[in-house]
C-alpha cells in the first residue's frame, strides 16, 4: 500500500528531531550543520516547526515541564518590549517582511500550544504595524502594488498581511478582509485558478499562501476546479525540486477537496511518494531542495544560480549541507497526514515504541 510505503520514510525521523534541540536556549536548531556556525542559536520558525511536529507526532501531551518551560521561555526572550515583534539574532531577519510577519504567528501560535503568552504588547497594538495598516485604502493600495512576477515570493508577502488583520476588532476587520477578497478575485487567473506569474509549481506555491489568508477567514477559495486541474498538470509533467512543491499541492486539495477519480488519487499519492523519497537524506531528515538543504530558507534561487531579483538578503540558517532540515520535515510530516486525508483514512501513530523515550533524548 502506498500510504504504509511513505511511513517507511519517517523511521529515523525521532533520533533526527531529538538531536536538534538546545537545552539552554530552549530551542531547535534548523539543521545539524547549524550548530558549526559561529554565534548561530536555534531559530523562531525551526522551533515552532519542531513544536508542530512534536503535535503531530502525538508527542506534545507527554512534553516534560522542564522542556515546556524551556520552550515558552525562549519565545518570549524574543519579543521585542517596544514593538512588540519577535526577532531572531540575525539582524538580516528584521529587514524580510515575510519572516517578520511568520515570527509573530509562529510565535503566538507555539505559545498558546505551550500554555504561555507573549511578554508585551504585539505589534498592531503597540502601534507599530506597517504603514498599511493604517486605512482599507491604504491597505488595497499595498495589495495593487505587490510585484507577482514570482508568484510565490509576491503571494506570500500578501498573505501575511493577515497576521495584522487577525489583530484588529470587528467591524474594522471585515473591511480590510473584504479589500484584500475582492483584489485576490480580481486578480486570479480564470483558467488556471492561480494567481501570479512562473512556472507551475511556482504559481501553486503562490496559490498555496493564499490559501492561508482564504483558510485564516474561513472563505472557500474562487475556482478550485481550475486550480485542481492545474495541479494534476504540474504533478504530471514537472519536477519538483523542492519539498515545498511537495507540500503546496497536497496542502491545496486537501482544502479545496476536489471530486477526483480513485485513479486520480492512486497517481497523486505515488508522485508525492517518489518526490518525497528523492529527499530524504542519510541523517534521517529531509531536505528542503534536491541538491542541498538551503542554508538560508528564505530565498530561493533561480536556475543556473543566483536569486530572484526581489528576494532580501538572506538569513543564514545552516552550512547548506546535503542533510535534513526541520522546514522540510516539517512539511514531510504534513505531507503524510494530508494524504491520509485525501485517502479518507486516519494517519496511524509513527513509531510508537519510540515515544515513550523521545524526551530523554533531547539534550
């Protein structure tokens, strides 16, 4: 059976999550190679990556209070008391708006799993949100300025927009919701579903990280059929090269839930296991491109080298090893759990005789 084939993948998945964590920060490092960079500490996004898996995992309940505590503190230590963000050390971090945005939702997210709370006031209320924020209109007026020549990068910038919205009080809310909706429609692709410009993969990347803006509103997207057909075609006939090519697509027709042919079903599981297997690295983990782990999972390179001319500088997480990284993991994990979901079955538990002695590992 396909679905018992891909579990195979996760045998070696604990010992490799174990050993990312850091007992005096609290935190989880990004990959092994992060721990040879000098001055580098476990980051915001790989912590609250590992703090996912360790839910899905089942692992979460059974967290010690000596870890929990640990966790909790090392979110809060990054909060900064006037703006009300949450930074990591590299200064380059607080220069790319995506990972600024993602660092307060990681955060507040992982806090409330943990049963803690920021320190102080965030962001919208200690009146620093961006500019934007400041009207409906000049929030349509940010939206029609958005460059969505690389589809992914552009719709990721939109869709973290929310992470403000959720903060304001209704009806205030509604009509920045409301805005951003009628521009998104307006905008779509009709005979795609997809929005933005590249390749395929790179348009239901795009798609994708809309769909967390539609999925943070409880909204149903605007032409799945078309997006569905969209998909099938990508799986069918391009490469993915990174395991966000993987999880994008699952993670859309898990959402949209598509009336698809057990055979549609059959070939979409079994790209997805081939993809995946391609890689899954020696350490157990997973990386997040075919070649390497990126050592700065903020960007994305172009081919024959170089990067996207909008992309900001990079924040250095790793050596960029052929080796696991917790952003691909992470994703491999909910790979797993959405194809179970389109198979209409409940993911079985991984590695059970292993869970019990999890946290003894982690030092």
């Amino acid at each position: 059976m396909l679905l018992r084939e891909m579990d195979s993948l996760f045998e070696d998945l604990l010992p490799w999550l174990a050993g990312q964590y850091d007992e005096p920060s609290g935190g989880f490092y990004y990959a092994r190679s992060s721990r040879l960079l000098i001055g580098r500490r476990p980051d915001i996004e790989s912590t609250a990556q590992a703090l996912n898996m360790l839910e899905r995992l089942g692992l979460l309940a059974l967290m010690p209070a000596r870890i929990r505590i640990n966790m909790i503190h090392f979110f809060r230590s990054r909060q900064h008391p006037e703006s009300g963000y949450f930074y990591d050390d590299d200064p380059s971090m607080k220069e790319d708006e995506v990972m600024v945005a993602r660092a307060v939702g990681y955060s507040l997210n992982a806090l409330q799993k943990l049963g803690g709370e920021p320190q102080y006031a965030l962001p919208y209320l200690a009146d620093q949100a961006p500019s934007y924020m400041h009207s409906p209109l000049e929030y349509e007026n940010w939206l029609r300025g958005m460059d969505l020549s690389n589809s992914w990068r552009g719709c990721d910038r939109l869709a973290c927009s929310n992470v403000y919205l959720k903060q304001l009080k209704e009806p205030r809310r509604d009509r920045f919701v409301q805005t951003a909706f009628r521009f998104f429609e307006e905008m779509q692709d009709k005979d795609s579903g997809l929005w933005g410009e590249g390749s395929l993969y790179l348009r239901i990347s795009g798609t994708f990280k809309l769909h967390t803006f539609y999925s943070n509103f409880q909204t149903p997207m605007p032409r799945t059929e078309q997006m569905y057909a969209s998909i099938l075609l990508a799986l069918r006939y391009e490469e993915a090269s990174d395991m966000c090519f993987i999880r994008n697509p699952i993670h859309l027709l898990s959402y949209i839930k598509p009336s698809m042919t057990e055979e549609e079903l059959q070939q979409i599981i079994q790209t997805t296991l081939n993809n995946m297997s391609r890689l899954l690295r020696p350490d157990g983990g997973f990386s997040r491109e075919l070649a390497h782990s990126p050592s700065a999972p903020n960007v994305a390179q172009v081919k024959g080298g170089g990067y996207y001319p909008d992309m900001p500088k990079p924040v250095h997480l790793s050596e960029g090893k052929r080796e696991g990284d917790m952003n691909a993991a992470t994703q491999a994990l909910l790979i797993r759990t959405l194809c179970y979901r389109l198979a209409n079955m409940a993911a079985p538990s991984l590695g059970k005789t292993g869970l019990s002695a999890f946290y003894d590992h982690m030092k």
